[in-house]
C-alpha cells in the first residue's frame, strides 16, 4: 500500500479534527442545557467531564488512528493480539458512519436552504414564530427542494474528499474552519450591541442555583456528562481516521485537548450570539432544529439588518455541518479504499450515490412516508438519530477503551506508548490511571447508555 497522506501543518489537523466534533450540537443544544441547568454551574459540571471523560476518549481513537495507520476497518486487526476476534467489530461500527450520513446531509441541506433565503431576501421580514413554524413545515413537505438542497452540500463534500487529504481537506477546510471561527466572533461581538445582551448573558451564564434545584443536581450531572461525551463525535471512527494522518511531533493528550477547547469555544460563543438575540425580541428560546429553522428565523426577520445577519448565522451553521459531513465522508472514503483496495475517486462516486438513496427515508419521512412512526418514533429520522446517538456512539466508544486495556487488545503500554510520542504533556501511566480506563471510563459511558434508554423508553 501507497505511504500514508499526512497533514502538512499541526493547525490544519487541530482545525479539521475541530470541525469533525464541531456540529449542530453545539448550537442548538450546550446553549440551551447552559441556561437550563444553572448557568456557568452547568459550564464548569461540563469542562470537568469534558476534560475526565470527552478528552480521554478523544485520545484513544487518535491513538488507535496513529499507532495502526489504518481506518476502522483495518486498524483493530493491526493492533489486537494474533487470533483474538477484536476486529469483528468493526461490522457493526461502521455502519455507524452510513447511519449518521443518512439523515445528517439533509439537516445541512435546510442550512442551505435558509443561508440561501436569508442572502436573496426571501425570509419574510417581520414573521412570528408561527409563521417561522409554518414554513418550516412546508420545506419539510417539499421532498423535491430538500433533495437539491441535500445534493448540492453533499456534492460539494464530497468533491472535496476526492481532492485528497493535503489538497482537499486540509486546503480548503482549514480556511473554512476559520471563516467559521471568524463568523461566530463577529456576530458575538454584534450581539453586545443588542438590547437584550445584559439579560441574555444573565440567563445563560449567570450562577443560578434555583434552576439547579429545580431539575435536580442529579440531572444536571447527568446533562454535563452526555453533552461532554456526545459533542466530541467519539464512538464511530471518524476522529480515529484522522489519527492516521498526523504525524509524532506532539503528544495526542495535547491535540485532544486543544480539539476540546475549540470545541468548548465554539459551543459557548454560540450561547452569545443565541440568548441576546432571542431575548432582545422576545422569542422564547427553544432546543433542537426548532431553535435554529423557527426561534432564530423569527429573530433575524425581526432584526434591523436581518438579512444579513441571518445570512450570517446560517452560513456558520452551515460550516459547521459541512465540517462534520466532510469529516465523516473521508473516513467513509478510507474505508472502501482500504477494504475493496479502489481509487479515492471511485470510492467517491460510489459512496455518492449510495449515501443518496439511503438519505432517502428520512426526506420521505416528513411527507410520502410521514404515516411511519418506526419503533414509535414520530418520524424515520428520529430512529435514525437514535441508532447512532443512543446506541452506535457509546458503544463503539465503550468498545475502544476496553481494546485498549486489554491484554489481547492493543494493550495499555503500546497505548500509553502511542498517546505519549511528542511534545506536549504526557498521558500518567499509573496503575490509578489504568483502572480509570479500565475500568471507571467504561461504566461512565455504560451508565449514559442505559440513561438514554430509559429517558426513550422508561
């Protein structure tokens, strides 16, 4: 096999990896459990659990990536003792990826569609969340608009995953990722100038023990944990494909924690922009899709200059999306390579067409197929969120961490060996540490899984 692509500069790395665990999560749902769960309390709950739970978990797929050079589907077979089945895992984890991929290019297709209205004027100005619900609902029965919206983002994606690792994704999702970055702190800065920004930022950071007591610490603990383990997009492989491409000059605790903060970063200014907005016009704010495509709808055609600031959000939200969608594909792309042993162009084409027809159900979901409730779900998008969210993604992760610890696995010495490579802080490899792995990080991630069940179905 051809000597592995590597990224050419350490920032284009830290961005794009970013860009992967940067999605819509971010924004319409840490801003939202922020305020609802007491404020900088909750932030503080979340930074710790970031840093015990999402960081360490960050660094077993990257060291995994790093230590084979190999993607989910050859990595585990490089790395696990001779004659151990490790790698039979691998059949249900990368599904995973064409789940996610499902439903998540027709999301970044309503971004589009918005970013478009906002930038030619066809947002009615002035409109109430009524009527910022209602036409939402009418894109949702547009299956034709929402199928050229979701090909054209996920065309685009693609083209850039088969222009390769340097002049593809590092080339021109590096500058992406800063336009993004850019953006968010552009539009926090405007937010300051809002009427509403003392009151927004109060309910959002502000300590507030009673909203605490309200929902229970309990509950709030349990809101940190989730929010810090799901936000890094651990569990399915698509950090771990990166690992492949970075080079040994700094450890994988300080890349992880630097993918972490930029994670943080971006959650947190969202929240800016987010509560002043809504606050300043007097639109409750709301968590989920509704958040982004009625409640901040509502805000910008309310807004003076709202065209242009609405243009503004959702092409921030729009590359965030895309950041993840790219991020996925190349680990979808360096699979079928490796497994069928084709050209990246041609794993392009073929992962293109099939990605689009398996998006299918999910966009017929909310019109044509709208009768199917699957397992009681309201639509085929829901079963397909909780397939990957409350299942794929802590289980892969709970997977991971136990094959590092194994002595059949790819063992706990080669792992601290691999993590520590570099310069930058180095990973503790005492016995305290290993049984956190081994043993604390497992029933952590087995606790949210059982948490997301009986939320679902208790």
């Amino acid at each position: 096999m051809s000597e592995r692509s590597q990224f050419s500069s350490r920032l284009g790395f830290l961005l794009i990896a970013a860009g992967c665990a940067i999605g819509l999560g971010n924004v319409w749902r840490f801003p939202y459990i922020t305020g609802q769960y007491g404020g900088a309390i909750f932030v503080m709950l979340y930074l710790l659990f970031l840093l015990g739970v999402g960081v360490p978990l960050l660094t077993v797929e990257l060291a995994i990536g790093r230590a084979s050079k190999r993607s989910i589907a050859k990595a585990f077979n490089i790395l696990e003792t001779p004659g151990t089945r490790w790698h039979l895992n691998k059949f249900w984890l990368i599904p995973g990826s064409y789940i996610l991929m499902s439903f998540y290019g027709l999301i970044t297709g309503w971004l589009l569609y918005y970013c478009y209205n906002f930038i030619t004027g066809g947002v009615k100005q002035g409109l109430t969340q009524e009527v910022a619900a209602a036409s939402f609902s009418e894109l949702l029965q547009n299956p034709l608009t929402m199928f050229v919206c979701m090909s054209t983002v996920t065309v685009v994606c693609f083209v850039i995953v088969a222009m390769g690792v340097e002049r593809g994704l590092e080339k021109i999702t590096k500058p992406l990722m800063l336009l993004l970055l850019a953006l968010l702190v552009f539009m926090s800065i405007r937010s300051v100038m809002l009427p509403g920004f003392s009151e927004g930022i109060s309910y959002y950071l502000k300590p507030d023990w009673s909203s605490l007591e309200k929902h229970g610490f309990l509950e709030a603990l349990w809101a940190a944990m989730g929010q810090a383990f799901f936000t890094l997009s651990v569990g399915q492989g698509s950090i771990e494909i990166f690992g492949t491409y970075v080079n040994r000059k700094h450890t994988l605790l300080s890349e992880a924690v630097w993918i972490g903060l930029l994670d943080t970063f971006v959650a947190l200014l969202a929240g800016f922009v987010i509560f002043p907005a809504c606050f300043s016009y007097g639109v409750q704010p709301d968590a989920g899709p509704s958040l982004l495509f009625v409640t901040m709808n509502t805000v910008f055609a309310n807004m003076v200059g709202g065209y242009f600031w609405g243009a503004l959000f959702f092409m921030f939200m729009l590359i965030a999306a895309m950041s993840t969608l790219i991020a996925v594909y190349e680990s979808i792309i360096a699979i079928c390579m490796e497994v069928f042993g084709i050209s990246r162009v041609k794993s392009v084409i073929c992962n293109f067409v099939f990605i689009m027809l398996i998006s299918l159900p999910a966009l017929f979901g909310f019109n044509y197929l709208s009768f199917v409730h699957p397992l009681g779900f309201d639509t085929i998008m829901d079963l397909q969120d909780f397939l990957i969210s409350n299942n794929i993604l802590p289980l892969g992760s709970l997977f991971m961490v136990i094959f590092i610890t194994a002595k059949t696995g790819m063992q706990w010495k080669n792992y601290i060996a691999e993590v520590n490579i570099g310069k930058g802080p180095k990973m503790l490899s005492s016995t305290l540490v290993y049984w956190y792995f081994h043993l604390v990080l497992p029933l952590i991630i087995a606790a949210l899984l059982l948490v997301g069940y009986v939320k679902i179905f208790g």
